[in-house]
C-alpha cells in the first residue's frame, strides 16, 4: 500500500508578514511616544519665546527654567534626558544654553551642565551634532545614532530632536536621549516572535535593535538581496525582514 507523502516542513516565513508588522507598529508607538514629549516641549518653548516677545523683553536663562516641571514630567521610561538647546544668540544671559535634564538613579532629575564659554578649550559646541543640524536644516524630525554618548552619559545611546520655531525663525532644538538598552528592551521581544531575522535600522542603516546575531545593534546595513524593507510609518527608521531563506539566518 502506497505511503502517503511526507509533510514538508513549515517554512519559518509563513505567517512572518503579520508579526512584521506587528514588530513595525510596536517600534512606531513607541518611538511617537517618544517625539509626543518632543512636541509638548516644542510648543511650550514657542510660547514661552512668543510671550517675552510680545512683552518686549528679553529672554533669559530665568525663563528656561520655566519648562522644568514639564521636562520632569517626561523623564522615565524611553526618555533618559530631555531638554531644549538654543539656538546661539537666543537668550540675554547666556549665548549658549542647554536646558537639559537626565534621570537618575536616585529619582532626582538631574542638569547636564556642560562648559559653553566659547573661549575655552573644553568649549561644547553643540551645533555641530547631527541632532542640532538635523532640525536646523528643515528636518521635521531627527534620530541620531546610536552612539555612544561620552560627552554626557557614557551610554549606548539615540537622539530625538525637532526644531523649535518662533517668530517665524530657528530658535533653537527640542531633543531627548533613549537609552539604545532601554529601547532594546522593549522592542527585541516582538522582534523574537518575527519568525525571520529581524532588525530596526536608523535613516544612515545603522542597525539599533535585532532579533538575529549576524546584524548586531551598530553594524551597519547597506542593503542584501533576501531581505525587505518596511518603514515606520513617517520615522526616520525602518525594520529590516529576511524575505527568502538565503542560507544566513542565524
């Protein structure tokens, strides 16, 4: 009596579309998290500028300060530091400003104070980072990164910024650091249940998150014949999925 056949084994790839796109939508939430404090900040410090303007006075470190409740607020979670950076000239009493504030173990936030007297040989000048030049330039949003952060926090880490307009001009940077760690940990486990190798990568292709070994978090990806891209949604990442068994998944 004929045997009857052999069942082929079950491809990894079926069903694989509809946990990318879960793993898409997971990394969109949480990254818009992310850029919603952004925008809260933006809008605050637009105001806060219009409102000196229309007062005619000047604005100073004092009026920063303002925003702190609100920084505080949105400390925690992805978000290890936030703040606004002016643009240079903006303030009355300090040229150059951040108004910027990290988490911190002990539950107090805690100023980034950085030396930014021109004069000086450890002068930080802030316009050269790409999370400045981003907004500065037009863009809408920025991530810069991964890096590690050696001026601040000595971590692993991602930048978001938006400008902030005012008066119709440049006035400066809203921005948040995420801990590449803390990201990790909220978006490798539903990159795991991708039954295809799987990665987040950054506008440049850097990769950020991964679910496979052979496309580490800082490896670089350039494209390969065997896998797709899927943006997310208007960010400047994109989830990478292996598409045809091409003998490397790992």
């Amino acid at each position: 009596m004929p045997q009857p056949p052999t069942p082929a084994p079950p491809d990894p790839r079926d069903g694989a579309d509809g946990e990318v796109g879960r793993a898409v939508a997971c990394v969109r939430a949480a990254v818009e998290g992310v850029f919603a404090a952004l925008d809260d900040v933006r809008e605050r410090t637009a105001v806060l500028i219009a409102g000196r303007t229309r007062a005619g006075r000047p604005l100073g470190k004092a009026d920063l300060a303002t925003l702190r409740p609100a920084l505080f607020r949105r400390l925690g979670g992805l978000v290890a530091g936030i703040g606004f950076i002016a643009a240079p000239g903006l303030l009355e009493d300090a040229p150059w400003w951040l108004e910027w504030w990290q988490d911190d173990p002990s539950g107090r936030p805690v100023q980034l104070l950085r030396d930014l007297d021109p004069a000086s040989s450890a002068f930080y000048d802030y316009t050269h980072w790409e999370w400045y030049t981003g907004p500065a330039g037009g863009a809408e949003r920025t991530i810069c990164g991964p890096y590690v952060d050696y001026l601040c926090t000595d971590e692993y880490s991602l930048t978001l910024s938006v400008p902030v307009t005012a008066g119709g001009g440049f006035a400066g940077v809203a921005a948040a650091d995420v801990f590449v760690r803390r990201f990790e940990g909220e978006i490798v486990p539903v990159l795991r249940e991708v039954p295809v190798p799987a990665f987040v990568i950054s506008a440049a292709g850097r990769v950020v998150a991964s679910n496979t070994a052979r496309w580490i978090g800082g490896s670089v990806f350039r494209g390969e014949a065997g896998f797709e891209t899927h943006p997310c949604g208007g960010l400047p990442l994109s989830l990478v999925a292996a598409s045809t068994a091409n003998g490397l998944w790992v």
